[in-house]
C-alpha cells in the first residue's frame, strides 16, 4: 500500500496520512473507529448502491477493509436489499 503526508489542502492534520488511490488521487485515512461514521454518512449520501458508495468513497476516505466493509455494509441494508444490490 502507498501512503504520503496528508498535504493540507485536503484538510488534514499535517500528521495525517493519505492512502495514494490506483489513479494517483490522495484519500484520507481514517481510524477503525470512524469507519462506521464513514459507512453511514457514504450510504446516506450516495444510497443504496454499492458499486457507486465504493466509487465514492475512492479518493475522500481509506480504510484497509474498505471495500469489504462497504460490500458487507450493503448486505446488512433492508433497503439495498430490497433493491437486490
């Protein structure tokens, strides 16, 4: 995995650490224990479609398990899955 320096321009702390995405767009990384701030606020905004929450969050938030969880997030959703995502 490929992380940098949070530059300040992505509001970071300058402590921070960025998670380099494959196209070179820096995404912030974030503890354990915001992941599920994370999910939530992601789903609310892009509903319920996984493919497009994980597309997203590409280039904004990292995590480790981020594509898992978010894929697992999905699967856990009355709505999406009525919406069979």
């Amino acid at each position: 995995m490929n992380y940098v320096k949070c530059p300040s321009l992505h509001a970071c702390s300058p402590a921070s650490l960025a998670y380099v995405e494959k196209d070179g767009t820096l995404a912030r990384c974030i503890a354990r224990s915001a992941v599920t701030q994370a999910l939530n606020e992601l789903h609310e905004v892009h509903g319920h479609w996984a493919e497009d929450i994980t597309r997203k969050a590409r280039g904004r938030v990292f995590w480790s398990t981020r594509c898992a969880d978010i894929h697992r997030h999905c699967r856990t959703c009355h709505d999406c899955q009525m919406l069979d995502h």
